[in-house]
C-alpha cells in the first residue's frame, strides 16, 4: 500500500515537471520570437512610439473700427521655445548659454523682466528720472521671490539667484543674463507640462539657425504663433490696450478657463475688457515622432477655432484728425499765448459722441504714446511726469467750470427759479455777503439767461444757484449725466457733483460760498471728459440721457452672426419742459454767434454750432473746458474738450472745428488746423 502511494507521488512530480517544461518552452519560444525573430520590427515599433499632443493656438480676434478699419490684427510669427521634457536639467544653464550667443549674433533680444541692470554695478532698473517708481512693482515681485527683505539691493537679489541656479562658474554678466532668463522661466511655470516662450517674433533667419544647430540645443524648438500687431500704435492706444504674458499669480485663475500658461492674455483696454470674446479656442493634434525626432506621422484632433471681432464704435480718420488737433493747439498755445494764459498747457482730453445713438466716434488723450513700443518705452513712459499712459479721456477728473452752466440754467428755467426774461444786475462783483465777494470777468449790466449764457456772467448764474441750492444744481447736473457713470465698456472714474458730503469725505466744512462756487462749476464738482460729451449730448437731444457706448457689436470671425451687442435702449428723460431746453439752446447758440466767447472760431462756419466756454480755476493755472453740439437744429455731433493749464476756455474750439469739419465734410486736414497758429486772440 505504502509503495502504491509513492508510485503515485512520482507521477505526479513528473506530471507537473512536464507541465512546467512546457509553460517554459513556451515563454522561451515567444522571446526568441520577440527579439531575434522579429526583434527589428518590434524595436522599430518601439522606435515610432513617442507621441506628443500639441497645441494649436487659435488666432486672437482683431479689433476693428465702426467701419471695419483694422486696428488689432494678427500675423504669423516664430517663437524660440524651452520643452523641460527634452532639455536635460544638468545642461540647461549651458543649453541657454549657447542660444544666447546665437541670438546676439543675430540681433536678436530674447525675455528678460528681471528688474535689475545688464552690466556692473548691478542695480535696479530706474524710470526716465531716476526713480524706481517706474518699476516699483517688478522689484518688489523679484524681492519677494528671492526671499529677501524689501531694503535689499540689487546684488543681494542676484546673489540669491545665483545660488539657485548654480550659476557661480560664470562671470557675472554671465550670472546676469541666465539669472534674468531662469527667474521668468519660473515666473512664467516652466515644468514638464508648461512650456517657456523664451523669445517671441524672431526673424526667419534666426529660426534657421537655431533649426541648424538643434542638435547643441536639446529641448530648444521653434513654434508658428499668431502675432499681435496694432496697426496704427498711436491710435487709441488707451481704449484698445494690450496683451501679455500670464503670470504664476494669474494663472490659478486662467487655468480653470483652459489656459496655457504660454497663453497672452488682455492685459488692459478692449483687449482686456473683451477677452473672453477675443480669445479663440485652441485646437489639438497628435503628432508621432521617430528616434531621431523626425515627424513620422501627424493625427488632427480637435480644429483651433478663431476669437471673435470685436467692432468699436469710434472712427479711426476722425480720430486722427482730433490728435492731431489736440496736439497742434496745445503745442500752439506753449508757443504762442502769453505766460500765465495758456503757455503752460501741457496735457488734454476730446471726446466726441453721436447724438442719436450714444457711440463714441472720438476719445484721444494727449500727450499719448505707441502701444507698439510699449514694452520696449515703458520706463521712459512710466516715468513721464504728464504721464501719457493715463487715460485722461475716461479716468481724468477736471472741474468743470462755466460748462457747468447750461445744467444750473435748466434747473433754475424748469424750478421758475428764474424766466427767460428774468435779469440780474452784474456789476463785475457778486454782493450778497460783505465779507465774499466773488468776481465775474465782465460788467454785463442787466443780464437775462440767455445774454448769461452767451457771455458766460458768473454773478448771474451765483445769484441763480443760490436761490436754486445744492440740491436742485445736483438733481438737474446729475440727470443730464455729471458725476455719474456714462455706460462705457471700459473703466471709468465717476468723478462727483459738488455737496456737503463731499466736502466733509474731503475734511472741509460746507459754507455758504460753497453753494454759488458750485453753480458755476468750481468748489467740489469734478467730472471726466466723457461724462462733459455725454452731458453735452443730453442737452442737445433736448433732455434725453443716453448711454455712451465704445463697442458697436462683437460679431464672429466669420461676421455671419452677432455674439454680443450693447443694450442702445439705456435712457433716461430729463424732467424738465421742452420750453426750458429751448431756452438754454438759445443761449449756447448765442455763446457762438456775434459777442459769445467762442464766436471768432466758428465765425465762417456753415453750420449753426451751440456752444459753451469754461475756464475752471485749479491750484496752478486755470484749465480750459469746451463743449458744443451741431448742428444746433438738429444735432448729429456733441463735442467736449479739455486742455490743462490752457486758461480761457474757447482755446478748446479749434480741436472742436477740426473735428466738426471731419465729420461734416471730411476734411482731413481742417482749416481750424492749419489756421492754429492764428487761433489765439
């Protein structure tokens, strides 16, 4: 029995020894198979089996004019790029090194934001007066980045860069030049995943060079990008703004929208107001790449599909013209007018509107700058004391002076405060109290609105507003759109009407002074140049406020169907009678006809002009403010113009004409322009 069980015990072991010998053979089998047999086949399949997925960058919408003139385009460009996947980190300082060489030997200049200088002595980067205001938030980033304290000086920076990227066998503008392009690749979250543009819009020959040489430049390669170009820099450059880079700060936010962090982004203006139109959506494809990165096969996944376009409101010829007016009379009156009354001007604003719909035709700030050579002229632009970068049109707030009045004169006419026969007795000085006595810059005698209106009397438009009070001057200057938002796409500042409660924001008592002040457009009251042009427009629509508008619709990049357009109902009637309106027409009419403060600049004109001068007081030199509607009868064009430190405020009339002429008759070139030397009187 015991020899039985053995017996069967063995061929059991033998059974599974069988077993086991085949499941090996076959193992066996099948690697010879693998590898000698089919062993090219199989490393060739290995050989094609790296696959990339790449991303197509969709163009960016243009920007275009009311009639579809270009102002942001795109173009295609070729970007130096870093893939951390294919550059080995131990080579990286080397790798950049030798892509340096090769692009000063071009000409070429790669990114470089580091806010410290070039060359020994190191410093921080200072503005056109020798500040570091300019850069102030760029040093405190690289500040913080380093971990330092704010009192740092540039070397300690550096030297804390240095360290990190192991950049101590290389001189030090060497050191400076890797350290300014390692610490934007971390700024800008290079990693396996996140490509670094290292340089944008290179020449074609450069780009054969680098293709060339690809071999020393392992994870360098070279993409096809859409290029942002404005294609006149110097027109709007404060409405359409700019894009740029993302950065780490930015880019929590933005990833979760589908950005890459390679991706620009609207940075300002339009551009950035709008991106969620402009931007397109980016498309995909698969693409095969061999053993020596040659492309052996490409699958196109999902199609890049174009950002919308967006189509302002304003006119590019007419807002040519009105720069160039601006500029020319401001330049005329630094030459021309006496000290004191207008040769200090340095600075302004124009805005013109559509009366009927709302649209913004013009908005120029001078002195101004090209958003092309923004990058590029920063410093010098940040540091300029007029400050060219500020968008005096929409942000700037001015008192408004004698502009003011129409408002008070339709308050005091709609209340029966006064009548269109109603007279005040100027005698150069207001003298309700003894101890103020505020002056007008005439002796009108027995003054009505109208004459008020026309010769600009203060002691007439005291009297009334003080009979009228604060309240009333409010209600009415408010409903006709002071102090309050106008409806553009942009910021705006909102400026404020002149009350106690300004006054006490501001730590001053209310005084009775305050209210006459007030209603001539002074004490507190300051507004912005676009809520003067829409003001403006409400007046000659005969009491209808409106929303202003600088973007007439964003239409798809096939302009086959409307994505978005403003609401145009937005407005808002004035409560007061049509025989109120009429009235202060009249005077306006009167302020340019014989014996009104503007009348020698439009004397000649054929077309009947309402207008208003103002020479608001400020704590250097009086501004000048200058709004008009025309023609008077029926209104297609409301105007409003500011010229700091230009003194009387009829020096606004000449940018006022040049642009009416435009607009009227298409002169380019307008005789208010070439005739501005002779303008002042």
């Amino acid at each position: 029995m015991k020899e039985q069980r053995q017996h069967h015990f063995s061929h059991r072991i033998v059974l599974l020894g069988l077993c086991l010998g085949i499941v090996l053979a076959f193992y066996l089998y099948r690697l010879l198979q693998v590898q000698i047999v089919n062993g090219e086949e199989y490393a060739q399949m290995a050989r094609q089996s790296t696959v990339r997925e790449q991303v197509i960058t969709a163009a960016r919408g243009e920007i275009v004019d009311r009639y579809g003139r270009p102002l942001a385009i795109n173009r295609q460009g070729f970007d130096i790029i870093f893939d951390r996947a294919y550059m080995p980190s131990s080579e990286t300082n080397e790798i950049i090194l030798r892509l340096m060489e090769m692009m000063e030997e071009a000409g070429e200049e790669w990114i470089d934001n580091l806010p410290i200088t070039d060359t020994a002595p190191f410093d921080f980067l200072t503005g056109a007066d020798g500040s570091y205001d300019a850069y102030a938030t760029e040093i405190a980033a690289a500040k913080s980045f380093a971990g330092v304290q704010e009192w740092a000086t540039a070397d300690e920076v550096l030297y804390w860069l240095v360290d990190r990227y192991e950049l101590g066998d290389y001189d030090a503008e060497t050191q400076r030049k890797l350290a300014g392009v390692r610490y934007e690749m971390d700024q800008r979250g290079y990693s396996i995943t996140v490509q670094y543009t290292f340089a944008s819009d290179v020449d074609i020959s450069t780009v054969t060079t680098v293709m060339e040489h690809s071999f020393e430049l392992p994870g360098v390669d070279v993409v096809e990008n859409p290029v942002r170009e404005y294609v006149s820099g110097d027109l709007f450059p404060h409405i359409i703004g700019r894009i740029g880079p993302i950065y780490q700060e930015e880019y929590e936010t933005l990833r979760d929208k589908g950005y890459q962090m390679n991706d620009q982004v609207g940075k300002m203006g339009i551009e950035a107001a709008f991106e969620d139109y402009l931007r397109g959506t980016d498309g995909t494809r698969q693409i095969t790449v061999d053993h020596q990165g040659l492309v052996v096969d490409i699958q196109e996944g999902v199609e890049a599909v174009p950002g919308n376009t967006v189509m302002l409101t304003l006119d590019s010829r007419l807002q040519r013209v009105a720069q160039d007016a601006l500029a020319a009379q401001i330049q005329n009156l630094q030459e021309t007018a006496p000290e004191g009354e207008g040769r200090e001007a340095d600075a302004g604003a124009v805005v013109a509107i559509e009366v009927e719909t709302g649209d913004v035709l013009v908005c120029a700030t001078y002195p101004s700058y090209d958003i092309n050579e923004y990058s590029t002229n920063y410093s010098q632009l940040a540091s300029d004391p007029l400050n060219p970068l500020y968008n005096r049109a929409l942000r700037g707030e001015y008192a408004a002076g004698s502009i003011f009045k129409p408002a008070v004169a339709l308050g005091g006419l709609n209340e029966g405060v006064i009548d269109p026969d109603t007279t005040v007795n100027c005698q150069g000085r207001y003298t309700r109290w003894t101890d103020y006595q505020p002056g007008c810059l005439g002796v009108h005698g027995e003054t009505n609105v109208t004459h008020a209106l026309q010769v600009s009397c203060n002691v007439f438009f005291y009297e009334t507003g003080w009979n009228l009070g604060i309240d009333r001057i409010n209600q009415y200057a408010q409903a006709l759109g002071l102090g309050r938002a106008t409806g553009v796409e942009l910021t705006e500042s909102l400026g404020h009407l002149s009350s106690p409660a300004v006054a006490e924001e501001m730590g001053n008592d209310w005084q009775d002074a305050d209210v006459v002040q007030s209603a001539i457009g002074q004490a507190y009251n300051l507004f912005t140049p676009i809520q003067m042009a829409n003001y403006t427009a409400t007046l000659a629509r005969g009491g209808v406020w409106k929303e202003a508008h600088l973007v007439k619709s964003v239409q798809d990049y096939t302009f086959n169907e409307t994505v978005w357009e403003p609401d145009t109902d937005t407005e808002m009637p004035v409560d007061a009678s049509e025989e109120a309106f009429d009235t202060v027409k009249e005077g306006m009419i009167a302020a340019t006809s014989l014996g009104g403060t503007s009348y020698s600049y439009w004397a000649d004109f054929p077309i009947q002009v309402a207008s208003k001068t103002g020479t608001p007081q400020t704590t250097a030199y009086p501004n000048s403010t200058y709004i008009c509607y025309l023609p008077a009868d029926d209104p297609k064009l409301a105007i409003a113009v500011v010229i700091e430190q230009g003194w009387h405020g009829y020096t606004g009339a000449p940018v006022a004409r040049a642009i009416a002429e435009a607009y009227f008759y298409g002169s380019e070139e307008s005789t208010a322009t070439q005739q501005m030397g002779t303008l002042i009187p």
